[in-house]
C-alpha cells in the first residue's frame, strides 16, 4: 500500500447470510469481528477503511451496521445493479423489465440506514457509468414491468450481455434517432429499440439523484467504474456538473523520474510499521535502536485476544 501511495482498504463482501452467494448466518457477527480487527491494524499504519453495502433489502439485512459503523470510515452504497438479467432466474424477482438504478428502491435502502442511527457524513452514494440492458419477449410492451427473454445484446466495447456503457447507450440513441424517457420519481432514464431496452443515468438524472442526497445530508459519491469512462471524460464531467463539484485538476506527476522506458514513481517519505512476520517492504529500510544492532520491533501491534501473532518492524 506504501509502494503505490494508497490510502486505505476497501471490503467488499457479497454478502454476508445470503444463502444464494455462499453466506452463511454466522457471517452476521463475523464481518464485524473481521472489520474490528481490520480496522485496529489500519488504524496502526495510519490507513482509511470503507466497505461495500448492497441497496437491495434482502442482502443489506445480512449486514449488522450499526455494530460495523465504529470500524469503517465510510459506507460505498452500492445504489446501482438493483436488478439485471441474473433477476430472470430468481424466483422472487423473474422475468420482468425492471431499472438498474431506481430512486425508490435506494430511498428503502436509506431509511434502513437512518433506522440503524448510521450517520449519513459516513455514507457515499454510488453511481455507474453503464446501464443493464434486457431483451423483450414483446418489442411492442418495453414498460416496467414487460417480459424479458434475456439480457440485451452485447455492446462493441462492452461486449458483455445485459451490460452497456454509457458511451454506446448514447451512440445507440443517435444511430436510431431515439427519444429516452425520464422517469422522475426513479430518477432515472430507459430507452427501448426493437426487442432491446437499457435504463441508464445522465446528468438529469444525477441532478435528481444528487439533490435527494443531500436533502438527507449525503454529500460524497463514488463511481462504478473509471474503466467504463471514454477518452473525452463525458461521463466525469456531466456528473461534475449535476452534482455541482468543481472538476478536479489531473495529478501531478512531475517528480516522477523515467528509467529507460519504464516510469517508476519516488518511494514514499515515511516511517511505518512493517506487517506481521513480515519485513520492511520495498522502498524502506530497517530502524534499529539507538546505539544498538537490535532492529527496532513491537509485539503488542500483532497481538490479539489469543495472543501474540508474531512481531512488526519499524521500517
């Protein structure tokens, strides 16, 4: 994490009891005792914590927030990918056009939250920057709520069924000279071409979006994910807008020295305590103690409730 300058961690766990994705109901109590534990050694090395939350119910339940809230620095809410083609063969969802993305849902999905006391400074909305597409079983019924056959057809770059980006959302709607419809109470928009249909955001959306958020005092968001963005930034940039951030400026990489036709990047100016039965990682160099040949080393950071794990170096 030093070698490349990062910040913190963040967990991603899909999802803890939920019988369909390999939970199992101890997990409950065991993602707590994990994020505790993870949390005290990040707290060592002077690193940040996040986790994944799902905004579909039957998953956000497995989650005990209010016992994980101490141990996390924020909660990434997961407020997209609420229904897909995988609904197709779930029993308690079926076969039925339904939005990626849907204010509604996410709104039941706060208010879990806010009954949990989970302070909303502790919660960033996610937004993406593709849209899940289906495939009608009827082209002339595209409403919510219309039958499905599949996921949609696989996109040029996305390649992927049932998923497209926005990029090829866009350019889909100007080959065939379509008409997206706003649905203002989801905040969120679909268009529907032949036996194909995709609900996607734009920048009228996340306004929406935006707006309902900080109404609850939510005021960070994150993105699902950069890969997904062109190369002209359109994406970043009408969300930027939207939500009324200023865009950022790029990093600036000006201290970075170019060995032959690699790039590498200064080894970071710090101290830090090495991993348990580990030694200092690239870039560091042992402490020893003053006057001694002894390396400077400490038990109590690899000690837990069944003991001690060994030792850390100070690097």
């Amino acid at each position: 994490m030093n070698r490349y300058r990062f910040d913190g961690v963040d967990i991603d766990w899909e999802f803890p009891t939920a019988n369909d994705r390999g939970g199992r109901p101890e997990d409950y109590k065991n993602q707590v005792e994990f994020m505790n534990r993870l949390r005290s050694r990040m707290k060592d090395v002077k690193k940040g914590v996040s986790m994944v939350i799902p905004t579909t119910h039957r998953y956000l339940k497995g989650f005990d927030l209010k016992s994980l809230e101490p141990h996390v620095d924020w909660f990434n809410l997961m407020s997209y990918d609420l229904h897909g083609s995988w609904d197709i063969i779930d029993k308690s969802m079926g076969p039925w056009v339904n939005s990626h993305t849907n204010m509604t849902e996410i709104q039941t999905a706060l208010d879990h939250l806010w009954r949990n006391d989970i302070s909303p400074t502790k919660v960033t909305m996610g937004v993406s920057f593709y849209g899940r597409s289906f495939t009608l079983t009827d082209p002339n019924c595209h409403d919510p709520g219309c039958r499905v056959s599949s996921g949609g057809n696989p996109g040029e770059c996305s390649n992927n069924v049932g998923v497209l980006h926005h990029e090829e959302i866009e350019r889909i709607i100007r080959q065939n000279n379509l008409q997206p419809t706003l649905h203002p109470e989801h905040a969120v928009k679909t268009v529907s071409w032949g036996n194909q249909w995709v609900s996607f955001d734009d920048a009228d959306t996340w306004r929406l979006k935006g707006n309902i958020a900080r109404g609850q005092c939510i005021n960070s968001f994150a993105v699902r994910a950069l890969n997904h963005e062109n190369d002209k930034e359109t994406n970043i940039e009408a969300l930027s807008l939207a939500l009324d951030h200023k865009q950022m400026e790029a990093p600036n990489f000006s201290t970075t020295r170019q060995q032959g036709n690699v790039w590498r990047k200064p080894a970071p100016q710090q101290c830090r305590w090495s991993s348990c039965f580990e030694g200092c990682p690239v870039g560091f160099k042992e402490v020893r103690e003053e006057g001694q040949k002894d390396i400077m080393t400490d038990k109590d950071i690899c000690r837990d409730q069944y003991g001690s794990l060994g030792f850390a170096q100070f690097c």
